[in-house]
C-alpha cells in the first residue's frame, strides 16, 4: 500500500509558528505584497530577506512536536516492514519534519535554511541572516535570495508529487486549507486513481465532501492514534 502525506501550516503551529495570512492580508505585521512577491524581492531584497530572516530564526528555536514524530515513525514502519512506497510532501518551508525524523519528503514552497542566487543559480544550504549578507559563494555577486518560492512563482517537485499520487493507495492531507491549488488538487488525483483519502484539521471545512473521512482535532492527538493504528494493524482497508 502506497502513502502520500500532504502537509501544512496547521501542523506547525502546534510547534508555536505562525500560520499564514490572516483575513487582513497581514503576516507577522507585514503586507503579503511587500515580503512575499517577486515584485517586492526586485524592490528591496533585504526586506524580503529580513522577513524571511525572522522565520528562520523562529523555526530554529521551534522543536518538532508529537505529529511530526508520529509521522517519522510511520514512514520508517513502513520502510522496515516492505508495505510499499511512503512519500511526505509539505507546503512548509520549516525544518521540523526532518528534525522529527522524516526522510522521504519534498518541500513544495522551498525551505528557509537555504539560498540560491539570481545570477549563477548557485543554491546550498544558508542557516545564518542573508540581510545584509547577500554575497553568493560562488560568483561573489550580491545577489543571494531565500530559497522559498515566493507567489506567482510555480511550486517545486510537481512532477515527482504527481507521479506519486497516481499510484498511492492512501492519501491524507494535515492541517492544510485546502484552497490553494495546485496542492487543493492533489486529492482529486489521488481519488481518481482509487486512493482512499483522509483530511486531519482542528476544525470540519467546507469541502470536507471531498475526502473520504476527516478527522476532527488537534493533529498532535488525531494524526498520532491513527499513524499508531496504520502500524499496529495489517489492514486491507485502510479506514479504520
């Protein structure tokens, strides 16, 4: 049995950081145009730098909670035990799935502890401030950027998600709204494929009809009785 895991913002904030926008538009105080677009990094990168600055430093002072760990001990089951294929994707840009223990994952929006540069394309890991600091270590150009993808700007590792997805069994999508394509998507594909699907979220939304069952609750409490039960059972169905 094949397993994608799609993951959001909703699990990390069980970890103490901030979900995204608000119905004000706002980030942490900031306007979304202002630190999050192409157009505002063309404008003043180091502001764009300087948010993205502060995430890092709050997704380093974080820790992984008990969702993250679950879903790590899932994937090694699974891996141990020969079941079949286990892919975790996240929208998040934080690190606390692999400090949780997660192997197999992509990051579909880019990841805060890494840069790459507009000029030669260089890209590498970059944990400290790039504010101020923009020098590339390869070309030696002032021109690194966070290695996030900003919108308007296509998300990464589509094609692997996408292949993934037309051969898993079970698809289940955790703390996430639902609403941004292209991930609001990636249940359709998986259903249409024949995948059972399951929706993990504090509160029932309104196109839950999409999902097989949902799950109602803290993450940290539904996802770890449920990835306790994939393990602890050999089931043909996997709803339990």
């Amino acid at each position: 049995m094949n397993i994608v895991i799609l993951t959001g913002a909703g699990i990390s904030s069980e970890s103490g950081l901030a979900t995204f926008t608000g119905a004000d538009g706002l980030w942490s105080g900031h306007r979304v145009e202002d630190v999050c677009t192409p157009d505002a990094l063309e404008r003043n990168p180091d502001a764009v730098c300087a948010f993205y600055d502060q995430r890092k430093a709050d997704a380093a002072s974080a820790e992984p909670n008990p969702t993250h760990q679950a879903l790590a001990k899932l994937e090694r089951h699974w891996q141990e035990t020969n079941k079949g294929e286990f892919l975790l994707v996240t929208q998040n840009v934080d690190d606390l799935h692999e400090r949780g223990g997660s192997k197999n994952l992509v990051h579909m929006h880019g990841l805060l502890n890494s840069a790459f540069c507009m000029e030669c394309g260089w890209q590498g890991p970059r944990h400290g401030r790039l504010e101020g600091n923009r020098e590339c270590p390869a070309c030696e150009r002032d021109a690194l950027r966070p290695d996030i993808v900003l919108f308007g700007e296509a998300p990464r590792h589509l094609r692997q998600i996408e292949a993934a997805l037309e051969k898993c069994d079970l698809f289940a999508a955790i703390g996430t709204s639902g609403t941004v394509y292209p991930a609001a998507g990636f249940v359709e594909i998986a259903k249409a494929n024949g995948a059972e699907t399951h929706r993990f979220d504090i509160e029932m939304l309104l196109d839950s009809e999409r999902f097989d069952q949902c799950h109602v609750g803290a993450a940290s409490q539904t996802v770890f009785a449920w990835a306790k039960w994939l393990t602890d059972v050999k089931p043909k169905a996997v709803l339990p």
